[in-house]
C-alpha cells in the first residue's frame, strides 16, 4: 500500500497567476500559488519516483484534513514530485471558490488536494494533467467543493474550473451498497491563447466557452482528442445538463456561462477575490484600471476577461513582486486608511468583516496575506532540456516579507529547512524556513514602514542573485546532461538544496539585525553596513521618529483634553 497525505486547512483565500511563453521576457511559462490558510505550515512536500506491482492500491487522504476517503489503483509507474512541480515540469496550483449549494459529492474520495499531488504523480504535460484529473473524479467521485486549478508545462497554460454535482444516493439491493448517481464533477478547461496572461483567486471566472466546433473545443466523450495541439477548451459533457437539473439553468447551451452558474459572482466575490485578480491585470495593462469599481465590488456587470494581453512583456522579478501586493497606489491601498496605524502596516487581523451602528464593513483582502503556509512561482523553461526545464521559486509564509529561493523541479532531495516533519504549526523549529521567516514577519508587523524596507532589500539582492546564477548552472548542467542525465540532476540538486540552505542562514542574519536595530522601538544608527558607537564604545543615541501627524490627530480626537499639556 502506499499512501497519500498532506494535512492543511481548506485555503479558500489562495492567489493563483498563469502567465504563457509568449507573455514572458524569458520565454518561460509561469504560474503562481499562495497556499493561504491559518491552519496551513508551509513545507516543501516530495514524493520520490517510484515503480508499483500489479494490484497495487493507493490510500487517499484528504489534503485538508487528513481524513482517510478510501483507495484507489496505484499507477504502475509515477514520477518524482517536489512542491507542486514534477520531474517533467508539470506545475499544479489552485484557488477554492465554493460553489453554489450543496455540490459536494460526500461519497467521492478524491478530494482538490489528492487530485493535484496525484496527478502530478502521473502526468508528463497539461495536457494529460487534465485528462488524468478530470478522469479520476468521474471514476472516484470528488469530494470537494469548487476549484480552479492553474496547470502548466514549458510550453503550455491551462485553467481548469471544477465543481462537483452533489449526492444523489441508489441503494441496491442485492449488493446492500449504495450509489452516488450524481458522481463525477461539472467542469471545463480553457487553453491560455500564446501572448495572454490569466489569474483566479476564490471566484470562477470561467463565463460562456464554445462547445464541441470542429478541432478547438471537445467534451469528455472526444478525451482522446486533448492531445490534437488544435484543442483549446475541453469540458465535462454534462456541464450544462447537470446545471439544468439542478435547476441552476434553463437557457441555452450558448449562452451558458460557467461562472455566473455555478458561482455567481457578489459583492464579496468581487471585492475579496476579483480585486486581486484586477490588481495583477492593471499591473500589467494600462486599461485594466477601468475595472477599479468592479474590484471595489460596486460594479458588478462590468467583468473582467478572462485573460489579457500585457502591454509588454514581464519579468519573473515583475511576477514574484506582484504576489507581495497589497493593492498600493489604489484606492484600496492597505497601507493608507486609519487601520493601517501610524508605521502603513497593510495587515488587517481577522475576522475581515464587522458591523457597526447596524452598517457592515469589511477589511481588504489583498494578494499578501498573513496566513500564507507556503507560496510559489512555478517556472517552465522550453529552451532546456526537459528534465532541467522547472524551477519552482518556493518560500514559505507571507510572500511580502520572504524570500523565493530556486528548486530545480528535478531535485532528488528536499532541502532540510523545507522538509516534511521539520517543525509543524505547534511546533517550533530553529532551522525550519517557516519559522525563520515568520521570526522576522511577525517582527516587522510592529513597524511595517521601517522595518520591511530592511526585508526587501535583501529579498531584492538574493532573488537578484539567484536569477544570475542561473545562466551558469543551467550552461553546466546541460554539459553534464549530454553526458550523463544522472549527473546533471544531482548537480541540480547539490544547487537547490545548498542555495535553499543559504537563504536560511542569510535570513537568520536578518532577524538577528532588525531586532538590534529596532528594539523598543527606537531606530539604532548606522554607516557602512555598522551601527555607530560613540568614541567610548557606547551606542550613538538612537533615532526616535514622531508618530505621524495624522496619527497624532486620531490620539487627540480620541483622548480629548485627557493627554492635553498645562
């Protein structure tokens, strides 16, 4: 027996970025993920290659909660799994929508998480990816309630909507067992055009999709066709008849729209999910600010499309920064209402909705949040060799305040500050990334304006750093690999695992400054990389910055003529 299981939280609060060969400086697809929950510990998960006898049966656990659902055939053979990348780097993120009622199918034992990490088991391309996945929902059943999933290799992006079609029971008799007729899930998926660029974050944004039209779009019945390079969307039969006997749908298959159905969209699937979805299309595409009101949630008919065209090309340095967003320069920066308090902290602690004399608030829900377990940026590279081609950019905690470090998707081995086992949530660990960053996190939250200028000045220099290295180590690796694939891979891996290492260590280093240069809350003077001393040796007098104006105003509007001088 083997086993697969990955315990977290549901996310329901994840960020997913898909960006095409085209659409990239480099020539690389990327996709991104932030696995945000605050029950989540971010790891660095791994699953070696491995070769099964017949019969073989792989028990399945809920990657939410543990739950044992029940076993499945094993594949004969599976592929080396680091993250959510493979050896063949294929990359699987995802964000959870939920979905209208109740349409889980609680008898299904393929749950969103074993869905990914199996599939990534099996799978040598999207392509496939999607065949595998939607093909072990409809034989298991899927247990969860919507997804979208973000799936790419080096030359191809893909955005997979699923949702499930509920519990229908038949018992029968004679067996004495019981069947879910409604197993399977309603689903499609849509090829990201070469040039254009795509996200998702907690809201459908699948709408109307062309159905069966010669080469470019197939339902499940042609599967065997997803692999005729014409095919740009393939969906689930059924996806409009099963929305009709739901009783979600009476119109036409044309107009049919996935999102509106299953999902529609509401003031906080705007204003919490779509808006981060804008704040990345804006970044990127001047006329994306036109849609600032639908992300406010106060237009909701003005959608958004499904993907753009930048107006130029971006960077990796562009893409990772745009996964530390908090909405600034908009009008829903974080760092510049009154709950920011006076150091522009763009935290808000939950719960992200209140009520006062009878009107409801909420706070923003930004790309960078808190609660991020772990976070990516998966990248696919067509012009190395296959095996060498995925690097997948890892940290673990909130993205704004740590650092991507490079894993080559072929790497044998799991850095130890990222393993499996090395601390937990409840458990602390002096070498374990996700505590390291979450050391220096929870530090800057005190006075995010100072502090964090710190943090990124060194995330700057080691991603900059890192992305430099990788021309040379890349040129070595392909010499080996002519040589010797074996070769190759473990030189890739001494790099992944020794840079993951050193990332750790710099960023010790970092704790360790910012809590000498700002305890207590004053702010030690500096030269050349030195905190000054006097000629006696004694500490120079600290700066003691004056609270902001505008903070000092709330302090007297609120106070009165209590703290008033005589």
């Amino acid at each position: 027996m083997t086993a697969i299981m990955c315990i977290a939280e549901p996310s329901m609060a994840c960020t997913n970025f898909l960006i095409t060969r085209g659409a990239s400086k480099n020539g690389s697809t990327f996709i991104t993920y932030a696995a945000d929950s605050h029950t989540l510990y971010g790891e660095l998960y791994f699953w070696q290659a491995a070769s099964y006898p017949d019969g073989a049966m792989l028990q399945v656990y809920e990657w939410d909660s543990g739950k044992f659902l029940g076993e499945i055939p094993q594949a004969s053979n599976t592929y080396r799994v680091i993250g959510n990348m493979n050896e063949h780097s294929l990359a699987i993120g995802e964000t959870t929508f939920g979905g209208v009622g109740k349409l889980v199918d609680t008898t299904g034992i393929i749950d969103y998480g074993s869905l990914i990490y199996i599939t990534l088991q099996r799978a040598g391309n999207a392509r496939e990816a999607i065949k595998i996945m939607t093909e072990l929902v409809e034989a298991y059943g899927y247990c969860s309630g919507g997804e979208s999933f973000s799936i790419a290799d080096p030359d191809e992006v893909w955005i997979l909507e699923m949702v499930g079609k509920g519990t229908k029971i038949q018992y029968d008799k004679k067996s004495r067992s019981a069947q879910n007729l409604n197993r399977g899930a309603a689903w499609v998926a849509v090829r990201i055009p070469d040039g254009y660029v795509c996200a998702h974050a907690n809201q459908a944004r699948i709408r109307t999709f062309p159905k069966s039209n010669g080469q470019t779009s197939i339902s499940s019945k042609e599967m065997d066709r997803i692999f005729n390079p014409e095919v740009e969307v393939v969906y689930a039969d059924d996806v409009v008849s099963t929305a009709r006997e739901l009783g979600l749908y009476n119109g036409t298959d044309e107009d049919f729209s996935f999102s509106d159905i299953y999902n529609p969209l509401d003031f906080g699937g705007a204003r919490a999910c779509e808006a981060r979805v804008w704040s990345f299309f804006k970044s990127i595409n001047s006329d994306m600010w036109r849609y600032q009101e639908h992300a406010k949630g106060y237009d909701l008919e003005n959608r958004m499309p499904l993907y753009i065209k930048p107006d130029e090309k971006i960077s990796f340095e562009h893409v990772a920064g745009m996964m530390r967003d908090h909405y600034e320069g908009t009008e829903i920066d974080m760092t510049t209402d009154i709950g920011a308090g006076p150091f522009k902290s763009p935290y808000r602690w939950r719960p992200m909705s209140w009520e006062i004399d009878g009107e409801k608030f909420v706070h923003e829900r930004a790309i960078a949040t808190q609660q991020t377990g772990f976070w990516f940026v998966a990248e696919g590279r067509s012009s190395m060799p296959r095996t060498l081609s995925g690097i997948l950019w890892f940290s673990a905690d909130d993205a704004a305040t740590s650092c991507l470090t490079p894993i080559y998707s072929c790497s044998t081995r799991v850095p130890e500050e990222y393993a499996v086992g090395n601390g937990d949530l409840l458990t602390y660990s002096d070498n374990a990334a996700f505590w390291v960053f979450n050391r220096v996190t929870n530090f800057a939250y005190s006075r995010y304006d100072a502090v964090s200028e710190d943090i990124i000045s060194l995330q700057k220099e080691l991603e900059s750093k890192y992305v430099e290295m990788l021309e040379p180590i890349d040129e070595h690796a392909k010499k080996l690999y002519s040589g010797s694939e074996d070769r190759a891979i473990e030189f890739v891996t001494d790099f992944s695992v020794n840079t993951a290492a050193s990332t750790i260590r710099r960023w010790k280093e970092l704790d360790h400054y910012l809590l000498v240069k700002y305890i207590d809350g004053n702010i030690k003077k500096e030269a050349n990389g030195e905190f000054l001393r006097t000629s006696t040796g004694m500490p120079v007098s600290p700066e003691q910055p004056q609270l902001p104006e505008f903070w000092r105003r709330a302090i007297k509007n609120d106070a009165g003529e209590k703290l008033k001088a005589k």
